[in-house]
C-alpha cells in the first residue's frame, strides 16, 4: 500500500497523477479461508481490518454481492453521537465515538471526520423530560451531553426556528459536543484499502446463496454465485439481509426489515454548522462538505426489501424541516433513495456467536448502525477471533430474546423510531 | 405509496388510511404462563421476515376501521391478495415464489 500524504500528492502532480495504485486488490476467490466475513460495508470490511491488524488472521475474505460499501454505508445520514441510554449502550457507541477519533490516522485514509455537535430538539415536557434523563445517565457514563435553553440552541445553531409561535415549538436540546459526521464512502473506501493492505481478499459482485455445514453442525464455508468457498470461520454483516442468510444456517432471528429513506438538497454555500436531530417530529438534517443538506426520514410503516419507499414519508419529514428551518422553504432537493434495515425488538444491535459452530452474526443496528462502525467492527473481531465477545459487547447476544435481559433503547426512546 | 384493496369495503385505498399490524397467522397462546422460554420467543420476537411473499395484519384505520390479512411481496412491495380477518391463508398457486 502506497501512503498517502503530502509529498505523495507533490510527487504525483508532478507527473499528472498517473502513478496512484488501485486503492484496493480485486482477486479470484481462493477455495478456503480462515475467516469469511459477508457483507462488504463499513462493519464488515471494518471486522476484516481489525482480524487483521488486532488478531494476525489474514486468510480473509471479504463477500460482497453488489458493489463495496453500496448498501446501508452509502445510504445513511452519516450522523455519529454516542448519547444512548443504557449502560450497554453508552459502552459500544462511545467506544466507536473514541475509535472514530482518530481513524483517518490509523487507517491513512481521511475520512472526514467532523465532530460538528449533534443537538436533538425538544418540542414538548415529555421530551424535556427524557432528554433530561438521559443528560444524567450519560453524565454517569463518562458521555458529554448538555441541556441548551431554546435561546442557546439557536446561538448553536442560528437556522433553527425557536419562535413560541412555531408549530413544534422548541422547549430546549440536547446537545452531544463531540458527536457530528464523517464521510459514509470514505470509511468503507478507507476500510477496504487498509485491510486489502493486510492480505484480505475483497470479493465483489459474489452472492452468498447458501452457508455449508459439516457432520458436526459447524460451518465448512458458503455456496455463492462464484462457486463454493470453504471458510472454518463465518461472519454475517449484512445489514437488511441478515435474517435471509441465518436462515441458510437454520438460525431464526428476531429481525424485520423495513425501508428507512433520506434524501439530499442541490449544493448550497455552509449554512448549516451542525447536525439537528428531531425526534418528536421526525428529521434529521446536516450540511455535506459538498454543500447539499443531507436529510433523513423515518422507516415505512411495512417490510420490504425493495430499498424504495413511499413518497408520504419524506414529505412528512420535509415539513418538519420547513416548519423547522423557514429559510430552507425554497430549497430543491436533488435526490431521494432507501436502504433495507434491520430492526431488533429492543432496538439495540446483536453482536454475538450463533448456535452454529463457526458462525457470527452482527446485525440489528436498524437505522443507526453508521456510527458505531469502528466500535462494532472492533469488538466483532474480537469475538470471531477469541470465539468469545468482547467485554463491551458481551451483552448484545442473540439470546437475550430468551432470557429477557434486553437492552431496551425502544422503550428508552433515545433514538426516533 | 402503496395502493392496498380493502375486502371489506371492496375498494383500493391509498396507504396513508391503513396502518401496518405485523406478521399474521400468529396464534397468541392460550396458556401464556404455560409457555416455555423457547417458545415465548418464538411467538413473541422472532418473525419470518421473508425476501418474497409475506403474510401481514393490516388495519383500516381512517376507513371500516377493521383488520384484515394480505400476501404481498416484499421484493416488488406488489400485493397478491387481500383477505378477511380469520380466513386461511390462500393458496397463490403460480403467483407466490
């Protein structure tokens, strides 16, 4: 792997930019691997980097079956805070806000990282009220998060509509300093070349059709559309299809996909300085380095796993924007799309061993999986190359369905549903 | 949005008077207490989430009011059937995958 730096961009001026490598190798699968992970987005390609760097396991592939990092990693609003409820919670979501610190660093990749604050509006007492609560249990956790007067949100963030008159008047915000953005392609992007850079095989355009099992029940690799790839090791990471690939392992999971949609504006000047979440109205809206408002809706009300989704969902939230934002009134948006995503009862993400001898599963981030990607791949490693979880997310079974110890952040109602 | 066929008004509806009510054909057990952890699950958390056709509880809500079943595919979001509450799943013959 070539660096990237300064005196890289220099040099290559110099000769009109016609000496930079492929960021990433694209091999013929091999018939066997130690470990394979399906699902090249920013988790999966982020578990094979740590296998790699953290475990010494560099037999990887990793099984894509469209294009790296075009599933939920390029569909999401990008918005990373670590401000959730429960302990457990905190645990994982900070570890990945302290990873994300710092990644561009470690991968020599820049990732744009942008801890521009993410403030979450509150529009009524019941919304004053758990915010509140959940400023304390953060504070507990060792997690920034602050209470702002509706006078100190709009100073944060001077586009926001605080007038009493508004039609979701705005009683106060919680405000995570440290929380914000970072480019979706660039960690997948980044992911991929540092891990290719270790040895591992990124496969694209390579469905998995079925998972093979041994005598003993134990994974012996995966039947694709590129034929069979033996593997003693299998981590699913697929995002919305995750129910659909246990199943080819005989594992029945608590998931339901639904389409969650988000959209973006034409390009503008910087007008917009933070990330505002709301979840009593349903928005969610930052500005791209590349100008446009990148706004996101909440899931239709129905499974599906056609990544498309009703035309009534955005505008719904788009209102809440207007209403919100007078000054975005006239603003034209250029595109909308869907991703399929994975919701758990409780809400809170599974990272854990399966039944099935060999066989791993990280799923169920449902529609806030983007920002714990360094803190989930980092601990989903962990848990395929020890064969058991790492502390953080030693709670985040498959079990916890059985025996009732959820991590319950629906009914906590940190995140908008 | 979707475009659903109510069966007991006999009228296609825009979604937005329709409220999603999950998977059907789950039997609530009639002995809750009885039930043993395993199966307290299965009835109460895992659902079959298929890439194809799905069986599902709509309700009418801003119409008759009333539930009802539908088979619809999740792939193409393109309805096969709507159908009364307590009525057995249908037989789609060519139709379901």
């Amino acid at each position: 792997m070539r660096k990237y730096s300064v005196f890289a961009i220099a040099r290559e001026a110099m000769r009109g930019h016609r000496g930079w490598p492929e960021q990433w190798a694209s091999p013929e699968p091999k018939k066997h691997y130690d470990v394979i992970i399906v699902g090249a987005g920013g988790h999966g390609l982020g578990t094979a980097y740590y296998l790699a760097r953290e475990h010494g396991i560099t037999n990887i592939a990793v099984l894509e079956k469209g294009w790296l990092g075009g599933g939920n990693t390029g569909r999401n609003t990008t918005i990373i805070r670590s401000n959730y409820l429960y302990d457990e919670s905190a645990g994982i979501y900070d570890h990945a806000v302290k990873l994300w610190d710092g990644l561009s660093q470690d991968l020599n990749y820049n990732v744009m990282y942008s801890p521009r604050g993410v403030m979450m509006l509150a529009h009524n007492v019941h919304d004053v009220q758990v915010f509140k609560r959940h400023i304390h249990a953060n504070r507990l956790n060792g997690v920034d998060n602050e209470w702002l007067t509706p006078e100190e949100a709009k100073a944060y963030c001077p586009p926001l509509n605080i007038s009493p008159d508004a039609r979701y008047p705005v009683m106060g915000a919680a405000l995570q300093r440290r929380g914000g953005t970072a480019r979706h392609d660039a960690v997948a992007w980044g992911y991929a070349r540092a891990a290719s850079a270790r040895g591992v095989d990124i496969i694209q355009n390579c469905e998995v059709i079925g998972i093979n099992r041994g005598p003993d029940g134990a994974v012996t690799g995966v039947e694709t559309t590129r034929g069979t790839i033996g593997a003693a090791k299998i981590g699913i990471v697929a995002a919305g299809h995750s129910s659909v690939l246990m199943q080819m392992a005989g594992v029945q999971v608590p998931l339901e996909s639904y389409p969650l949609q988000a959209l973006v504006s034409e390009p503008v000047k910087p007008v917009f300085p933070c990330v505002v979440m709301s979840n009593t109205v349903h928005a969610y809206i930052s500005q791209s380095d590349k100008g446009e408002l990148v706004i996101g809706a909440g899931t239709d009300q129905y499974t599906s796993y056609s990544q498309t989704g009703g035309l009534h969902i955005i505008q719904h939230t788009l209102d809440a924007i207007v209403e919100m934002f007078p000054m975005f009134t006239r603003m034209k948006m250029l595109r909308s799309w869907g991703g399929i995503v994975d919701v758990t009862p409780d809400r809170s993400p599974i990272m854990a061993k399966t039944p099935v001898k060999g066989l791993y599963v990280n799923c169920g981030w449902g529609t806030g999986g983007f920002k714990a990607t360094p803190g989930s791949a980092h601990v989903f490693a962990h848990t395929i190359a020890r064969d058991e979880p790492h502390r953080i997310n030693a709670p985040f079974t498959l079990e916890r369905f059985r025996s009732g110890r959820l991590i319950d952040e629906a009914a906590a109602a940190a995140v908008a549903h | 949005m979707l475009l659903i066929h109510c069966p007991y008004c006999q009228e296609d509806r825009p979604e937005l008077e329709f409220r999603h009510a999950g998977e059907a054909h789950i039997a609530r057990p009639a002995d809750m207490a009885a039930l043993s952890d395993e199966d307290f699950e299965r009835f109460f958390f895992i659902r079959s989430n298929p890439k194809g056709v799905v069986f599902e509880r709509w309700r009418h809500m801003h119409g008759c009011a009333r539930f009802f079943n539908a088979a619809r595919d999740t792939v193409s979001d393109r309805f096969l059937k709507t159908y009364k509450a307590g009525e057995p799943k249908p037989d789609l013959g060519g139709e379901g995958r």
